[in-house]
C-alpha cells in the first residue's frame, strides 16, 4: 500500500518467534548434556582411582550402553503412561459428547465466555464447533486437557531420540581412549568443547547469551568431574 502524502510504500511488519517449547532441540541437547556429564564423571572418578587404561575404558563404555538404556526405558514408560492416560481422559471426553451433547455445548461456550466473548457470540461458535462430533472433541480436550486426540507423544520417538543423544554426549568422554589415549586430560579437553557446544546450543530456547549458556554448562560438568575424580583419588589413596 502507498502513503498518499509521501508516495512511499508502508512498510510491512513481519516478525517471528523462536519454538518456545523447545522442540526436538531441548530432549535431543539436554539428553546429549546428561551422557556427557554423567560418564565424563564417571571416567574421571576411576581415573582419580588410578584405574588403568582398560579399565576406564571399560568403565566409560559400561556407563555408556547402561545410561543410555535406562535412559529408553525410563522414557518410554513415562512417554506411554503420559500417553495412555491422556487417550483414557480422551475417550470419556468422547461418551460425554455422545451422551450429554446439549451440557457439552453449554460448557464450550463457558469457556468462551471466561476468555471474553459475549455470551450470545460465544453460544454461536460453540453451536457451529458441536456439529462436528470430532472437531467438538478435539475443541473440548484442547481446551480442558491441554491435548491434541491426533497429536499425542511417540513412546518409541522419544525413547529412540533419548538413546541417541545419550549414547552420542557419553561417547565424547571415551573417544580419547577408544583412540589409545592413557590419560585423562585429552577426554577432559574433549569433555569440556562438547559440554560447552551444548550449553550454548541449549541457549537457542531460552534468553540468555550463548556463552553464558556454555559457560554454565562447563562450570556445572566440570564441578561433576572433579567430584568425582577427587572421591576416586581418596578410594585409591586408601587402597578401598
């Protein structure tokens, strides 16, 4: 559109926002975050302990294939329950419209009412969404459930995706020695870029500056780490 007074165009305004619920990127970074902290901890403490190389080895890949099952299963279970329950809570949703459709007209259009439109509009819409059965249930759960009937959670995606990016941050700790490393520091220095990269990265579904994402990430992990190692080096000081 032209200004009449200017004969310039009238900019258009445009703007976008970032996914606020985080995605696929929040389950995927933090997943990746929980292997890196969880088996780099777990390797500094057997080399605090003096443990051999093979031996940290072993303990790395052990905390590995054991972090990332548990972290499958105990998401599957969660994910289906969460499932399960809102399928459950759906289907009396559902017998409520078949039995009780005049009650259920009534009480959409309360909720419409509660959010500010006039009774009388308010009543309208509800009448036009009611003679749809499955968009009157899918108006009804969105609205009292905070679910979508066709939109519900994969148990086997998340507990896929949670394997995944476990198995992939607690493998960055073990690489060094998969590779003939002896010592801790090359798994340490490795441990540290990627704890960094996912702090930062997790900073893309919240406010704060990247580095101060990555740097908080470090300093949480590093802190995990030096427990750890420190708990390891007192256990072989004392030959336990």
């Amino acid at each position: 559109m032209t200004s009449e007074r200017t004969g310039s165009r009238t900019p258009e305004n445009h703007h976008q926002h970032r996914d606020v619920s985080g995605g696929w990127l929040r389950p995927a970074v933090f997943g990746a975050m929980d292997g890196l902290v969880s088996n780099f901890a777990l390797i500094a403490g057997m080399a605090g302990g003096q443990g051999g190389q093979k031996v940290v080895l072993l303990a790395g890949l052990a905390g590995l294939a054991a972090g990332a099952f548990s972290m499958a299963a105990g998401e599957y279970v969660s994910v289906a329950s969460q499932s399960e329950l809102a399928q459950a809570e759906i289907e009396v949703e559902r017998l409520e419209l078949a039995r009780h459709p005049a009650a259920e007209e009534r009480e959409l259009a309360e909720v419409f009412e509660a959010r500010g439109v006039d009774p009388a509009t308010a009543a309208e819409v509800a009448r036009q969404l009611s003679r749809d059965p499955d968009e009157a249930l899918e108006v009804h759960t969105r609205e009292e459930l905070g679910v979508t009937p066709g939109d519900l959670p994969s148990p086997v995606l998340a507990a896929g995706s949670s394997f995944l990016s476990f198995a992939v941050g607690a493998l960055l700790p073990v690489l060094p020695y998969l590779l003939g490393a002896s010592s801790l520091w090359p798994a340490a220095v490795l441990a540290a870029l990627g704890l960094f990269c996912a702090g930062a990265l997790v900073s893309r579904v919240t406010s704060r500056a990247w580095w101060y994402g990555g740097l908080r990430q470090l300093a949480f992990g590093g802190a995990a780490a030096a427990i750890t190692y420190g708990v390891g080096a007192l256990i072989g000081a004392n030959g336990l």
